[in-house]
C-alpha cells in the first residue's frame, strides 16, 4: 500500500520484520540462569539436599539434611529446596519455613503400581520418595510435615515403609498439615499414610494432583479461614487391597 510515494508495510512485511527480531532477541539474550550460580539472586536460590550431605539410600536418616536446606532457603528469603531422586528417610519431622518450597523430582502425580505388580518402578526408583517412619504408633502425635504461609510441596511420594500390608494398619500422626496463609500440595502421591492431609487453621490452601491410598483419614478440612481449593485428588488401592486396611 502507498500514499504519494510512500510504501506502508504489509502484514507479511510486519511479520518477517516480528520474526527477524525475535531471532535478533534470542542471539543477543543473556544466558540463563541456573541454580547455584552465583549471579542467581539469593532470594531465589535453590538449595539441592544432596549438596548437605543428604543420602538417599533409603536406610541413612536425612533429616538433619532437610533442615538445614530448608533454613537456609528461609534465611536467604525464600526459595526452593530440591530433592532429586532418591529414597530419603525420615525419623523426624520437617516444618517448611514461610515462603519456601521443598519439591521432588516429579512434575506429574506418581503412581505406583510397582508396589503390587512385578517389574515396575518401586517407590524411589524412578523419582523422589520420602520414607517416614516419624510418629509410628500414634495419630496425634506431629505431623512429619507442616506448610506455614506461602511454603508448598511438590512432585514426591510419601511412603510408610513400616505400616502393615497384610494386617491392622499401625497408627502415624497426619503426613502433611497445612497453616498459615496459602499453603499448597502439588503433584504428590500419599502412597499408605495412615492419615493423609490435615487442611484445617489455614486460609487459602491449595491442594492439586494428588493420590495414594490413605488408610483411615484422606484429607481433613475445617476451620479454614478463607476459601481453600481441593482439585484432582484420587484415592485408590495403588499400595494393596486388603479387606483388614478398610
């Protein structure tokens, strides 16, 4: 199109013009950032759980190791813990700081079948699995994790190595209680807790993509403060179907 001599460009030529500076931005954009670099702004630092001599073994208590990286992401103002995958046990129990939140190696909802059929995945060999054997024997005893304001966790499974398959299940405390302000559950599998997710005393919790096999209690709610969102939750026998579990 032109007016008097003068040429207005066309769509193609607005187009290949976009395009020629989207190639331009990509060549000349500084390189991204990844975790650990020193240039990475502290309040978004990621503090990876094997670098504070957490094993993954399925046998070497790692919560001495879980504390101190959840700390020190607290201190640095926030961030993001990682576990990569692994079998990490746990005879303590955790609480993650404000703001802070502590992610496995899953970016979907586990499921592990491999439990019951042979010559699939077990827990811990295709992703992160946390072994807990904290609070055995009571359900009022401390949850093994607490989320406060802002904390979440993410892409794990949660596995009782000790509760009973063929039998009365053993008594454990709720797996996960959520507090506080806006605490979140993402892409878990609560593979045999006893008790699941207490998600009562908070406001705005967030529960998505999860499932498992909760032996008496799935997910409590109560005394929310403001309105919470519970999503895709699938409760199922992946661990066994005993007619005693029920």
């Amino acid at each position: 199109m032109s007016i008097r001599g003068m040429r207005f460009p066309s769509s193609r030529d607005l187009f290949q013009m976009g395009a020629a500076a989207g190639v331009m931005g990509l060549v000349d954009a500084p390189p991204a950032l990844h975790a650990g670099e020193h240039n990475r702004p502290e309040s978004f630092r990621l503090e990876d759980v094997r670098n504070l001599d957490a094993v993954g073994d399925g046998k070497t208590d790692d919560i001495a190791a879980f504390r101190r990286a959840l700390d020190l992401a607290h201190k640095s103002g926030g961030g993001t813990v990682y576990a990569p995958p692994g079998r990490y046990l746990f005879r303590g129990t955790l609480a993650v700081p404000d703001g802070v939140t502590l992610r496995g190696s899953y970016s979907c909802v586990p499921s592990h079948n491999g439990v019951r059929d042979k010559g699939q995945a077990r827990p811990g060999e295709d992703g992160t699995a946390f072994f807990v054997t904290a609070g055995r024997g009571s359900e009022d005893g401390e949850p093994y994790l607490t989320l406060n304001t802002n904390s979440s966790l993410a892409g794990v499974t949660i596995y009782y190595p000790e509760q009973v398959s063929d039998g009365i299940p053993v008594e454990y405390p709720w797996t996960i209680a959520m507090r506080g302000k806006n605490p979140a559950v993402f892409d878990v599998e609560l593979l045999n807790p006893y008790q699941g997710i207490d998600a009562s005393r908070n406001e705005r919790h967030n529960i998505r993509n999860v499932s498992g096999q909760s032996l008496r209690r799935g997910i409590w709610v109560d005394a929310i403060y403001d309105i919470g969102c519970i999503e895709n939750v699938h409760f199922n026998p992946w661990w066994n179907s005993h007619t005693k579990v029920y």
